[in-house]
C-alpha cells in the first residue's frame, strides 16, 4: 500500500484518513483528507480535499526577499510541461507528470487557518508571497475560491504580500487587492513568457492565452494596482530570438506593465524528464541544443542568459520600459527595466542572480 506523505497537514482526528484513487487496487493514505471530488468542468482531473493545519510556511534559509509563503493547492491544471514545482508531487508518493496536472489537492480551509495564524502574537507582519510554487489562480480557484479568503484575511490585518500568476481569474479579486492596498505594500505580477499562440496552447494547455492574460495586467493598470510582468519562461529556441523577445516586450509595454523581468528557463529534477519528453515530440530538432545548454545542470550556461537579458534589456529601453539604475550604463548586460512589482520565488531569483 502507498502511503502519501500528507501528516504535516493533518487538522484533527476527525478527517478521513484513506482514498481509492481511480485505477488503483488499494487504497492510496492522504492523512487529512476529507474528501476525492471530480467535476465535469474539469474532465480527467481530481480534487483531493484536506484540511490544513498550517498554510504559512517559512522560506528556508533566508534567502529570499521574503520569508514567508502561502500555497493554497499542490497540484496544478495550468499544465505547464516546464513547472518547475512538478518534484514537490513526488514528496507525496505522486508523479511529476501527468499526477502534477491532473491530481490537485486542495487547502479547503487555507483562508481560516492563514486568518488565525496572523492573529497570532508572535506573527511580525512579514512579507507574505503567492505564486512561488503552484498558481493561486490555476483555474481550480474558480471552483474552489480559496484567494478571497486569503486575500482578505492579509488585508483585514493590513499585512504585505505578492502575488506572481498566470490565472486571468485575479481579476475576480480586483476589489480585495485595492482594499489590501489602501492599507499595505501590494505587489502584483503576471507571468508572460511569449506570445506565440501554437506555442502557448502546447506548452501551457491549461492557461489563459499570453494575450488574456497582458489584458488582464492593462485592466489592474488601468484600476491603479501596479502590475509587472515576468518574461518566464523564456524558452531557447522556442521564445528567445531578439524577434521574438522584441515583438513580447512591446506588447507587454502597450498593456502598462510596470517593469519586464527575464527569465531564462531552468530545468529541475521532475520538469527536466517531462519538460525533454514534450520537446523530443513536438521540437525533436531542439534536442541536441537542449542536452548541451542543461549537461551541467537545471540552469543554462551564464553566457547565453547575458545574450537573452541583453535581448530583453534592448527592447525594454525601446518600448519605454527600462529605468536604468545609478552606475548602470549601456551595454552593461542589466535587465531589470523597473523595480518588479512582485517578490520572485526562490527559484525565479536564483535565476535572476544569474542573469
């Protein structure tokens, strides 16, 4: 029998504590689960409701610009074939591939639990971040709505947080993120890689479209929350020609986006095997270039992300988006064109660093 490694989320002794899962012949453990849902809104993907006995979780090491997070699913039906958080569903006796994308599970009291662990007297209103690892707004939020709770728990208590995403259904939450800014620092990101329409409907099956979503990020400029855009991935060979890069960061310049931030893709342990397996069906020509960008590891080598920030920097000073910081001079290789909006994750600023 598997047992899925679920105790840390345990709430009470209350919750069910087994789950057949389809296909399977003996049950498979979710220590906290209440209930297995399937909806016909969602064909081919099923819900693994638990109950949460803490969703604050601290970032390791003091890395980052932020200690701390919220990650409201595990899981995600954006389907990205180069998620980078795909391994964390190993960690629960799940696959990195098709299980990431079809097989949720679903914080169902996130928003109560985050509300009282705010209240607590120890908590110093630290930076809180969304969108780190799964999306907030995948589109299993539109059934299940956990971000209004959150969201209004973080603005009840005046406490700063981001939100990095792909889900165009941010924008349900307009009226939450303008009340939490009249009272805190709001930051709000959305994730654009490229605008390639053929691309976007293989790589991201279950996201809104590049375009969707920079009119979304128009929409939020348009209300007075700030929103820039991460360029991620930016993917070689597919996404990262000066063409390409130039034709994306116009159109993210015309939605108002506050600042373009590149990154480059990296392939970690669980998206590297499912991100390659996509690429040798759909790109087999890109292969070889693949295997000697990534032979040294999950990143590409620090001379070809110069060239693509380079692309990046280039078109962000031509389309009225770069601000160069003191020191910085043409030609320089920086890229950040404005203060992003929203904090990174630990991965997005690992790769940043390296640009």
């Amino acid at each position: 029998m598997l047992a899925v490694r679920w105790d840390g989320q345990r709430a009470d002794g209350a919750a069910r504590s087994e789950a057949v899962l389809p296909g399977m012949e003996q049950p498979l453990r979710l220590h906290g689960f209440l209930r297995e849902t399937t909806t016909p809104e969602f064909a081919g993907i099923t819900f693994y409701e638990v109950m949460a006995r803490s969703v604050l979780n601290r970032v390791p090491g003091g890395s980052m610009p932020f200690g701390w997070t919220v990650n409201p699913y595990r899981g995600c039906t954006h389907a990205c074939v180069y998620c980078f958080a795909r391994r964390t569903h190993t960690y629960l006796d799940l696959d990195a591939g098709h299980d990431f994308d079809t097989r949720v599970i679903v914080k169902v009291n996130a928003g109560e639990v985050l509300r009282r662990e705010l209240a607590r007297p120890g908590w110093t209103g630290e930076h809180v971040a969304m969108g780190t690892s799964t999306d907030p707004y995948q589109r299993a939020e539109g059934r299940y709505r956990l971000m209004r709770d959150i969201l209004g728990a973080l603005a009840d208590a005046g406490n700063p947080f981001s939100v990095l995403t792909k889900g165009t259904l941010l924008l349900r939450d307009l009226d939450l993120l303008e009340r939490a800014a009249r009272r805190t620092s709001v930051s709000v990101s959305m994730s654009v890689g490229h605008l390639d329409e053929r691309l976007w409907r293989s790589v991201e099956p279950g996201t809104p479209s590049p375009r969707a979503r920079l009119d979304a990020v128009r929409r939020l400029t348009d209300a007075g929350v700030g929103c820039g855009v991460l360029m991620a991935p930016i993917l070689p060979g597919l996404g990262d020609s000066a063409e390409r890069i130039d034709s994306a960061v116009a159109a993210i310049a015309a939605a108002g986006a506050t600042s373009v931030t590149p990154v480059v893709l990296h392939l970690r342990p669980g998206a590297r095997e499912w991100y390659l397996a996509w690429l040798a069906r759909e790109h087999p020509g890109l292969v070889e270039r693949y295997e000697r960008l990534y032979r040294d590891g999950a990143y590409a080598p620090k001379a070809y992300q110069r060239v693509v920030a380079e692309r990046v920097r280039l078109a962000a000073r031509a389309h009225g988006l770069l601000r160069e910081r003191p020191g910085e001079h043409r030609g320089s290789g920086a890229t950040s064109s404005a203060a992003p909006p929203s904090r990174p994750s630990r991965e997005h600023a690992t790769q940043l660093t390296l640009l």
